[in-house]
C-alpha cells in the first residue's frame, strides 16, 4: 500500500466557505504529506513536511510552525467551531494552516484530531528514523536501474 489517504473531512476558511479536503501519504515520498483541497476528480494539492504538520500540531499562534508557504499551528476554542455546530468538537481543537502562494493568503481551519490521527498512522507505516534510509533504497535502486539501462 504505497498511498495512505485520511477520511474526508470539511475544511473552513474564516468567512466560513467550506471544502472537502483529505491528508495524503506516500510511502515512496515518506518526509512528507500532502492536503489534499477540492473536489475528487481534480483537487489542489500541498505538499508539506511530515514533521511540519507535527510541529504545526504541537504550536501556538504566537509561534507557528513554517516559514514559507505552508504555516501551521493549533488553537483551542476557536470562533470558527463556536459559530459552526456541525464542526467536530471533540477535541476542542482545530489545526490553522495558512497557505501562503505569491500575492496572497488563505487561512483554513482543519479539525486537529483528523490530523494527528493521520499523522499517527503514518508513522507507523514509515518511522520517522527510517525517511532517510526508505529514501536512500530508492535512490541505489534507481540508480541501478539506469546503470543497467544504459548499458543495452
């Protein structure tokens, strides 16, 4: 099973649109997850870190996780899941992910249980201290591969 992909869940933006969205895992890429926005034919996809959404999980608002266009970080109590009964609110938690492309912002509010739950399970499909050496196999296969390749 090369792709782990979560259950569906709804994501917020502040002036409260709504899109169905699914974190997605490849074991062939295993440093990082992506988020994936939209519909299931044709969604957006932002790929992140695996270690960014674990940080982003375990911060704040005053110190978010990320630098560049992905930023992420937890908040408790949110007005988003006030104002919206059908937002999960257990745990009384949501995960903010601000994605940051050129010339603009989108903040979106995503439930913290769904994520961390993915982000457990993808641990235990690739532990964080086997990224590099999964990734080093793959390298020294393909790189075989090429070498045999070229020599026909």
């Amino acid at each position: 099973m090369p792709r782990f992909i979560s259950e569906l869940h709804v994501l917020r933006t502040e002036d409260g649109a709504r899109f169905a969205a699914a974190w997605v895992f490849d074991r062939l890429s295993p440093a990082a997850v992506r988020l994936a926005i939209g519909s299931a034919g044709q969604p957006v996809e932002w790929v992140m870190g695996r270690s960014l959404v674990r940080d982003g999980l375990r911060s704040n608002r005053i110190r978010p996780a990320g630098e560049g266009d992905v930023r992420l970080h937890c908040r408790r109590g949110c007005k988003v899941c006030d104002t919206q009964p059908d937002f999960p609110d257990s745990p009384p938690s949501i995960l903010v992910v601000d994605l940051v492309p050129p010339d603009c912002m989108l903040r979106l509010f995503a439930d913290a249980h769904i994520a961390a739950l993915f982000l457990r399970a993808t641990y235990k499909l690739v532990p964080e201290h086997k990224e590099q050496m999964l990734l080093s196999r793959q390298v020294d296969t393909a790189t075989t591969w090429f070498m045999r390749a070229g020599m026909r």
